[in-house]
C-alpha cells in the first residue's frame, strides 16, 4: 500500500483534526518535530506530580489519564527520556502497589469511569495493564513492569481471557511479550485473534501500536489478521471509522496510519 492510497484520510486529518492529531500525522509522514505550542500544552497540562487530569475529574492526577498522554507523546517523536516522560512514569511507579497492581484513588470512585472506577476488579486490571505497558516499553521501571506482568499473569484463564476490558488483553499481552513470558503471551494472542472480527479501527489500531511496541512480530497471525481487518474497515474515499457513539475518526487515522508503519505495509 502506498501513501497516496491514503490521501484521502490525510486530508482529513489536516482539516478537521486537532492540533496534536495534525502534529502526530506530520510526524509520523515526515518526522517533522512537535511543534512548540503542542509541547507547550502537554508541560502546561502536566501537573506537579508528574501526571494529568482526566476529563472527569480536573482536580486529579489520573493513571489513565497519564497513561494516555504518554500515548500521544510518543506518537509525537517524544524521547521516552525527555522530562516530562520521566516525571509521568515516576508518578506512575509511585502509585503501584506492593502486589504490582495499579488503580485509581478511591476518592474519585464516584466520578470515574467504568473502566478506571476504583474497587472495580476488571477496571483493575485494564489500569495495571496500561501503567505496566508504559513501565515495559519505556524501560524506566524494569521492576515495576516484571511486579505488574507476575500479577497479571494470576488472572489470566485457561482460554487467554483476562476478566476485563477488550483493552486489557492486549496491553497485557504485550507486556507478557516484552517480559519474557511466552506461555501468558501466547494464550492471550491466541484468544485476541478471536477478537479481531469484532473490534473497531480505533481499537484494532491500538491493539496492533501495543503488540509491536511489546515484542510481537508483524507477521505474527493476531497482527497479520488485524491489519487485513484494519485495511478493510477504511472507505477508499475518507478517513478511517469513529468508534461507535465517538467523534474520533481522525485519532482513529492517525492511529492506524502509524499502525500499517509498524507493520511494514505502508510504503
């Protein structure tokens, strides 16, 4: 596949995106650097104690949240040493707990989401996977990221499912990949394989961003099914799908633009 079979979705991106979704695609296209206003408002968003607000509670250093911004640096080109990554993963290692999990204050219970509500034990291990990813791929936290994957690994089943978010298994097989452990991170890629004909483009990109960034190859069968099932969900004259009730088709493009790059289809 060639560039310019995606004119289209590029086009849309620069016109209807934002700031940091624009900056992103000219990254990603032409390694152009994060221009100054966009770094200006990731350190000016960044809080004092290394992480970000969530849009549910303004007040609050969000592990998700920071697990998202961490996100959109590193699709920026942010060196996973600049200060602002350090200052997040170090927010994030501080709030690990002795078991290697992670979850969110239970002060914010009330406000937060279903996949980041404190007690909840599926919202549990979607934020353990998330914060452990950004531990492995970073390599800040080596210990941080091998506690999280051991305690992961006591609830994967038989079949590869975690009881938990679409999300989590792929974070968390990706961290089993990058950690060395191979039974886990097969049983899961096996089981995400099942999952690809039912997964949205944004979620079908970010899954395939998690398992390369984790270790998997591209020609592993989970990438290779997910990028076939990718290619077909984009319109030929358009950008890629918003997920369902969302108005982020151009997060979905940049996402699976840099998706199909990692998998060594774009040319």
């Amino acid at each position: 596949m060639n560039l310019s079979d995606l004119q289209p979705a590029i086009d849309f991106v620069m016109r209807s995106g934002t700031p940091v979704e624009k900056a992103q695609l000219r990254y990603r296209l032409n390694a152009e650097p994060m221009p100054d206003d966009v770094r200006e408002q990731f350190a000016h968003s960044q809080r004092g104690d290394g992480g970000w607000a969530p849009f549910w509670q303004p007040d609050y250093s969000s592990l998700d949240a920071t697990c998202y911004q961490l996100a959109q640096l590193e699709q920026l080109g942010a060196g996973m040493r600049s200060l602002m990554v350090i200052d997040a993963v170090r927010f994030l290692a501080e709030r690990q707990a002795l078991d290697g999990s992670w979850a969110e204050d239970q002060a914010v219970a009330d406000d937060a989401p279903v996949w980041a509500k404190p007690g909840d034990p599926a919202a549990g291990l979607y934020v353990t996977a998330n914060c452990a990813f950004w531990m492995a791929v970073t390599g800040l936290v080596p210990s941080a990221a091998h506690d999280a994957a051991t305690y992961l690994s006591f609830h994967l089943n038989e079949d590869g499912a975690l009881p938990s978010f679409p999300h989590a298994h792929w974070l968390a097989a990706a961290v089993w990949r990058h950690q060395g452990m191979d039974d886990e991170a097969g049983k899961s890629l096996a089981n995400l394989r099942q999952r690809v004909p039912e997964l949205s483009a944004g979620n079908l990109a970010w899954m395939i961003l998690a398992l390369r960034q984790g270790g998997v190859p591209a020609a592993d069968d989970v990438v290779v099914s997910a990028v076939e099932r990718l290619i077909e969900l984009r319109p030929p004259d358009g950008p890629w799908p918003a997920d369902e009730g969302s108005d982020n088709a151009a997060h979905a493009t940049v996402e699976a633009i840099r998706a199909l790059q990692l998998c060594g289809v774009l040319e």
